[in-house]
C-alpha cells in the first residue's frame, strides 16, 4: 500500500499569526499536526517545538527498525516521542517568562500497510473518509466532549457553546501527558483528514465531506477545505493534513517477525 500526502496551513481571517504546525515524513509514514496555545508567540513555539521534534525522532526510529517492528513497538515509540516532546516544551515553558503557559494539542498518524495508528492530545480531530462517508475517528479531549458525554448538552447546543475551545489535555502544561491511541484498518481509497478546530469549529462534518467528495485531487481538496473554513468566517487558524491510501492489500507472509521492543530513549 501506498500513501499520498498533503498539508497546508493557513492564518485563518481573524488572527496576525499563525500557531498551527504541522509536519510530515513521508518515507516513514509519519504525519504530525498542533494547535498551539499560550501568550506572546508562545503557542507557534509549542506547536512547531513538537512537529519538529515528534516528526524528526520518529521518523528516525521508524526508518531503522523498518518491517520488523510491530504495531505496539509503533505505538510505544509514539509514547515515547510524545513524551518527550512534552517534556521540551513543559521545561521550556518554565524557564522562559515569555513562554509560560504554553502548549498545544497534538494528532500524530503512523501510517503502515493496510493500517493507521493515530494518537491525539486536545480537539485536534482526525476523520477518515471511506467510500463517501466521513467519520471522525478521535474523540476530543475537551470540556465540550465531557458535558456531551454526560448529557449536560446537546449536539445543538454544543453548536454554539462558548466552551469550544477549552480543552482537558494538552501537551507541555504538565509534566507528563497522555497520549490516547487508537489502530484503524485502512483500504484503498481511504482519505485521512487530520485538522485543528480551526477547520472543524468552522464547517460541519457534512460540508467537511463534501468538499472532500467534490475533488479528486488532495491538493484541491486540501485548498477547498481551507478556503470553505475562511468563508465560514476564519476565526482561527487552520491546519489540514489529508493522506490517501493506495494499493492492494499484499499477500500474507508465512515468517513470524521479529519483535523489537522500544527503550525510554530513541
């Protein structure tokens, strides 16, 4: 199997910056996307602190251990760079006035054949888009999400909540954080979205497939979701990471692969 990426960024109508990130790895299959948060310059800083340092160890790990990893090696060295990242930016925010405070939330997509793993920290969203259907396979981690949950609100209500944006977890405002990971089956055809809530707060999930339904092509598409975002009003910036599997399944292997376990440090 095959992957196609895009990613693009965009300051949104409303903000003079820009505080999402993303980054990518294409050999190794690693996308990352932030949304980061905080005073000053401080939440650019957190979320370009932990694309480039999550891309850059796990692309690294990933191109060394190669086939022989398994799917919980993957998703112990996503522990792992999360983590770490974490831990950069929580230090970094309490040593530096300027950068107290900061953090971002996080969705990072490990992609191998003819499966996903994605883990996320916040509202950051990741959706996949199956034979014209779209379905939002994260779940946030937000005030939003748990008065949901608990029937406090209803989807409507939650529509026009004043609480969107405050989120229960997000990566460097403690000192540890958790990384919540799921494995998703992919086909060919499959399309991943990974976005912020600047593209999710703006477009209902209808109007988010769509646009995606409507373009063959990713960069299109990509360009379309952002532009639909900005004419909802742009409130806020706006992070898009689309990846396109493609390919048949391969045949199975009748080897037993050789399990590599992932230390504290990569």
């Amino acid at each position: 199997m095959e992957f196609e990426f895009f990613s693009q960024t965009d300051t949104g109508r409303m903000r003079t910056n820009n505080e999402d990130s993303v980054a990518l790895d294409e050999p190794s299959g690693v996308a990352v996307l932030a949304d980061g948060m905080g005073g000053y310059n401080a939440g650019e800083v957190a979320s370009q602190m932990a694309c480039e340092f999550i891309s850059t160890e796990l692309g690294r790990w990933l191109g060394e251990a190669n086939d022989n990893a398994t799917d919980t090696d993957v998703r112990r060295a996503m522990d792992i760079c999360a983590d770490n990242a974490n831990h950069a930016i929580y230090q970094a925010a309490n040593s530096n006035p300027q950068f107290a405070g900061m953090g971002t939330t996080l969705v990072l997509a490990v992609f191998r054949p003819n499966r996903l793993l994605m883990g996320h920290v916040g509202d950051s969203r990741g959706y996949r888009l199956r034979a014209g259907r779209l379905q939002q396979i994260t779940r946030d981690h937000s005030l939003l999400q748990e008065q949901l949950d608990a029937g406090i609100i209803t989807p409507e209500q939650a529509a026009v909540s004043a609480n969107k944006n405050l989120v229960t977890r997000a990566v460097g405002v403690e000192d540890s954080v958790l990384l919540e990971t799921h494995l998703h089956d992919l086909l060919p055809g499959d399309t991943i979205l990974m976005c912020s809530d600047g593209l999710s707060d703006m477009l209902t999930d209808e109007h988010i497939e769509n646009v995606l339904r409507s373009h063959d092509s990713l960069t299109d598409a990509g360009q379309a979701l952002i532009t639909a975002a900005n004419e909802a009003g742009g409130r806020d910036n706006i992070a898009v990471i689309l990846v396109r599997a493609r390919g048949t399944q391969a045949p199975g292997r009748s080897w037993w692969p050789f399990r590599r376990t992932v230390t504290g440090s990569l």
